[in-house]
C-alpha cells in the first residue's frame, strides 16, 4: 500500500506536464517468473512488468506487454517490427539499433543448479559434467574456461521447467540459470542444491527502437524513483 502511495504522488509530479506523446506500443519479453510472468487467463504480472507499469504511465505510453521464445526475441532485434524490449541485457551489437536506459530493471545473478551427489571438488572443474541452459543465452568464452567445460558438454534446453525436469531423471548433472528463478523451482527438491557463479551477473534494462526518438535521460529520472520506491516496499516486507 506505501508504495502504491507513493507511486500516485511520484507519477503525478511528471504527468503534470506530459513528457511523451500518446502512442500505442507493443513490449516484448519472455515469461521469466518472478521478473515476468504471463498466464492465459490473467493480466502479465511480476517485478519488472510492475516496474514498467509505473513508467508507462508516466511516458503517457499504451503499452501491451507482449511474450515470445528467448530464441525468437534475440533474432528479432532488428528484423521484426517490435518497438520495445525489456529485460534485456545490453549486450553484443543491440544498441546499434536500441536505445537502452541507464538504470537496470534488476541483475540477473546466475546459479549453477547440481545433484547433491556431485563430489565438492567437481564443482571447480566441471570436464565431463552434463550442464543445462536455457536455448537462446549465450554462456561467455571466460565462464566456459573457468569452469573448464567442453562446449559440447553444454545442453540447452526450451525453459527453466526442462532444466528441472531433466536434472531429475539424470539427463544432465546440472544447469546454470537465474538464481532466484531456479530457487523458486526448485525449492521443494531436497536433492538439488546450488551456489552462485558471481562472474556470470548480468543487469538487464528497457531498450526501445531508435527511431521512436525517446529521451532516455527522461526515462533514467522516472525509472530511478521508482526502482528505490519497489526496493523500499520489498525491504519492508521482509
């Protein structure tokens, strides 16, 4: 309640004089729980779509939130006519056709997910370990030689639910995804565990297409105040 409250009060100082025009837009994701989250039979919900809610309404924009294949959204940007990404990390050549704001939705902090079986030591040297990824996340060269894997070790699969799923019935060994994302999925199997894999932190951010001309700064500004009023409300629910 204190942070919708607050949130009243914050979009009322910037749609006092309207920062954007109105425009319907369309804004692509991937269902990420809890980031993003799409059901059929309810509106899009989670922590980033709450965020953009917020900001939205303050750039006067009306935005349906749109929800496709990872694989599909990194071939799309710049060859489909989508106008609007976010949680979308600012990596390889994007911003040479979007702009992307300064202040991260939230860091992805990535995990590696094993069977508890698993020697300690194996952990450090994963040669000959099956390891599960999500289809469409490129692992760097830099993670690949730290944990010594083979690229042909690596299994990509459709989605986090796949990675469990296999771990379970011994296909793979382990995967790497989201820390709090492979929490959620897994905190009800006593036989996995996890630690986290701090080179592989990635911010994600809101890009849009270069040619809508979007003031970014403007942007940053709103979407500052309102990640400190979330992280608040989170704080004090805890």
């Amino acid at each position: 309640m204190l942070f919708r409250i607050r949130l009243v009060l914050l979009l009322s100082t910037f749609l006092t004089v309207p920062a954007f025009a109105q425009q319907s837009v369309g804004c692509v994701t991937t269902h990420y729980p809890p980031y993003t989250i799409f059901n059929e039979d309810s509106p899009p919900t989670g922590r980033d779509i709450g965020l953009l809610r917020g900001l939205f309404k303050a750039m006067n924009w009306d935005v349906e939130f749109i929800d496709i294949p990872w694989g599909r959204l990194k071939r799309s940007i710049g060859s489909e006519p989508f106008q609007c990404y976010f949680s979308l990390a600012n990596i390889e050549d994007r911003s040479e056709h979007l702009s992307f704001s300064s202040v991260p939705l939230h860091v992805t902090q990535y995990a590696l997910f094993y069977r508890a079986s698993i020697p300690e030591a194996q952990l450090q040297n994963w040669r000959g370990l099956r390891i599960g990824g999500v289809r469409g996340i490129t692992v760097s060269d830099k993670f690949i030689r730290q944990y010594n894997i083979k690229p042909d070790d690596f299994i990509y699969l459709d989605s986090n639910e796949s990675l469990v799923e296999m771990l379970d019935r011994g296909r793979i060994d382990a995967f790497v995804t989201n820390q709090i994302v492979g929490n959620m999925l897994t905190r009800h199997h006593q036989d996995i565990a996890s630690f986290v894999i701090s080179t592989l932190d990635v911010p994600v951010y809101l890009a849009v297409d270069k040619s809508m001309n979007i003031d970014m700064n403007k942007v940053d500004e709103v979407l500052t105040k309102l990640v400190e009023e979330q992280q608040r409300e989170m704080a004090s629910n805890q």
